[in-house]
C-alpha cells in the first residue's frame, strides 16, 4: 500500500532542507510577532453572519469527489453550507450545481444524498427539470398560462471539478469565477496527488458544538500535537518543527514525520517527499486536503450556529479495496484519524464552553503558530473586502 515514489518538486526538496535544518539546530519557522486574535471572532453573532455572508457564499467549497458525478446523470446534494445545493454531471460531461430549491414554492427538488436521473420531479407539485437545471415541465400547465419556462429554471452556481474534487460557490452569481487562478499557488502540489484516481473509502459528517474557526484551528498548527495528541500523533511527527508556506490565501504546512532525519544518511538523488511527510493544505476558507504518506483526506468546516459547526471528511485512497488485508488496513488508518480528531474536537468544545466565563479577551497565536496567522490575515482581508476571489473578465 506504499505510494509510488515520485522525484520531489523543488518547493519539496526545500522543505525536507528546511526541516533537516531544523532538526539539526533545534529550531523552527518564526512569524515575526505574536498575533492576538480578540476572541469575538469565535462569539460574536454578527461576525458570524458576516463570515456566513462573505467566506461561506463568495469563495468556493468542496462538496464532492469526482468519483461520485462519474457518469451523465449522476447527482449528489450537499445541505450544510446554508445553500442547499444539486450537483450533477449534465449529457455533455459538465459538472452543474444549483440552488435545491423548486421555482413554483421552494421545495427541495432533490432529496437523496446521490443518485442517477435525466431529471428532477419536484416532490411537491411535480414540476420537472432537467440535468442542466432547465424547468422541462409541469402538471396541469393551464394553471399558469403566461408562465416563462426559460425564467424558472433552477437557479445555477459556479461549479467547477479540479484535482479529482468538485467546488462549489454556494450564491448565484453571473460573475465568471477564476477557479485556476484561486487555486494556482496549490495546483502543483494538488496535481501531484492525482485525486482524480483516488476513490472514496469512507466519508463521514460530525456536528460539533464549538465555533467553526476553532475546529479549523485545529488543522493549522503542530504546536499542540505532543499535548493534545501524546499518544496518538506525537510518536510519529517531529515536534513542532512544521515549515507553512504561506499560498496566500491557501497555506501548505508540511508535517514531517520523525523518520525523516534519516535521509540525512540518504544520498538526496534518493530523497522520497511523500514517505516523510503529512501534509496538511488548507485552501481558503474551510477546506483541507490533507495527504498522508499513502492516502488522503478531504475536509470542510462549515458553521451552522455562533458556537456549532459541521466537520466533512472524505477518506480518499489510491485504488479500490481488492482485498480483506486492505480493507482493515484503511480501516486501521480511518480508526487512528478519527481519534485524532476526536482528541482535538473534545478540547474544541471544552474551548467554546470557556468563551462565556470571559477569561480571555483575545487569544494568543505563538511565534511558531504560523498557520493561525497566515489564515486569520487572510480571513480578515476577505471580511474587510480585500480578498475576493478570482473573476474572469
Ligand atoms: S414547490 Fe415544487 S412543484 Fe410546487
Ligand atoms: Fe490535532
């Protein structure tokens, strides 16, 4: 189940460099200051709205991997980002998604998580549309006799599938969206995962009661491994000794794992990227790719409330399970995750039941917590408008 080994990119062979170094002085990759981060960021019910408004409406979420719109006709529906959405694969192979929700009184048209049709018959009068999203038809039809079926189509979002995964911008919107130019600081490093091969293992959804940014928190630092994680992550990774990229508004944080010093020894010709690392990529605002040595997971943090929030995860592996030796195998790795997770999620919602006490009127990112500040800088930027992403002209 090892991956094939691939000659490291540049960015790569600079980060084993980096990490190397490292190890050998017992230091790690600085921000120039502490940055304190006022806690009604996690709070305030407006900044919610505000965040919901901006970051959950204007930039582009995975919802999916390719592997479930494979075929024309083939839909799924993703209900957590506050937009209900219908994502299909149209007869000429384009990935489609729209707004859920019927143009005679607002029903959800589609109701199960996936499926396979030509169209849609809305459950509750039955007006029908197709797979680009067209209203084909109605019962009883002289009830509304001027009725402008080009204008009640189902309302259409910025869809797009790249890197194996499909994104959606969750607001009708007439603006072209430049989806290769958001995701060009990570395409080399996304290409080189070949996604589009991987098939699902497993995915999962957990509600959580703590505010979405601490859930995300959790994924942009190595500081709290060997605490929070002692006997789990700690073992296996270097110990805060993490570089972050900064991909603005994206960041890869490359998590090497404690074998790596070991190519010290290692002529470089021989170097191996993947072997040594974790990846942890985060693609702004909510969304993770994070590679482990042989496999992937790909999850979005969506709020649905000031002190709830939904995780998303999706366990992508290189080939199909052949195998039972397989199939425990992931299991086995799936079971390791989840704790992880699970160790980070309970301290989360230990976080968000402190908030009410006042005790903190800001929180304190270190130094080393370069990935909490690379993201807020950018999460501020778009609240205040001065990050929006890319449009086509
Ligand atoms: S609400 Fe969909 S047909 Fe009436
Ligand atoms: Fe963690």
């Amino acid at each position: 189940m090892g991956h094939q080994v691939m000659k490291p990119s540049t960015e790569e062979l600079n980060l084993i460099k980096t990490v190397l170094a490292f190890d050998e002085t017992g230091t790690t990759q600085l921000e120039p200051d502490v940055m304190l981060n006022p806690v009604s960021h996690y709070t305030d019910p407006n900044q919610l709205q505000t965040e919901i408004d901006i970051l959950f409406r204007k930039f582009p979420i995975i919802v999916g991997h390719a592997a479930q719109l494979q075929d024309p006709g083939q839909y799924i529906t993703h209900n957590d980002t506050g937009t209900p959405l219908l994502i299909t694969r149209n007869k000429t192979g384009e990935v489609k998604a729209f707004v859920n929700v019927c143009r005679h009184r607002g029903a959800r048209v589609a109701n199960e998580p996936c499926g396979k049709a030509n169209t849609f018959s809305c459950p509750y009068h039955g007006w029908t549309y197709d797979l680009d999203g067209k209203l084909r038809g109605m019962r009883q039809p002289q009830g509304f006799p001027d009725l402008d079926k080009s204008k009640h189509g189902l309302a259409e979002l910025p869809a797009f599938e790249r890197f194996g995964l499909i994104w959606v911008r969750p607001e009708p919107s007439s603006e072209t969206i430049d989806i290769d130019a958001w995701l060009a600081p990570m395409a080399e490093q996304l290409a080189s995962l070949r996604l589009e091969t991987h098939t699902i293992f497993s995915e999962w959804s957990i509600h959580r009661d703590m505010n979405w940014r601490i859930a995300l928190e959790g994924f942009l630092e190595t500081y709290h491994f060997c605490s929070a994680h002692k006997t789990t992550a700690c073992a296996s990774y270097l110990d805060n000794q993490s570089p972050f990229l900064n991909k603005y508004p994206h960041i890869r944080n490359a998590v090497p794992l404690s074998k790596i010093t070991k190519l010290r020894e290692q002529d470089q010709q021989t170097w191996d990227y993947r072997s040594n690392f974790m990846t942890q990529n985060y693609l702004f605002p909510c969304n993770f790719v994070q590679a482990m040595t042989d496999h992937v997971y790909v999850h979005t943090i969506i709020p649905t409330g000031p002190g709830t929030c939904i995780f998303k995860c999706m366990m992508l592996i290189p080939e199909p399970v052949a195998s039972d030796k397989a199939q425990k195998y992931w299991e086995a790795n799936r079971s390791v995750v989840r704790t992880v997770f699970d160790e980070d999620f309970a301290i989360g919602e230990g976080i968000q039941q402190g908030f009410a006490t006042g005790a903190n009127t800001h929180f304190t990112f270190g130094q080393f917590e370069a990935g909490l500040q690379l993201a807020q800088r950018a999460l501020n930027d778009a609240l205040q408008g001065q990050l929006t992403v890319s449009v086509k002209a």
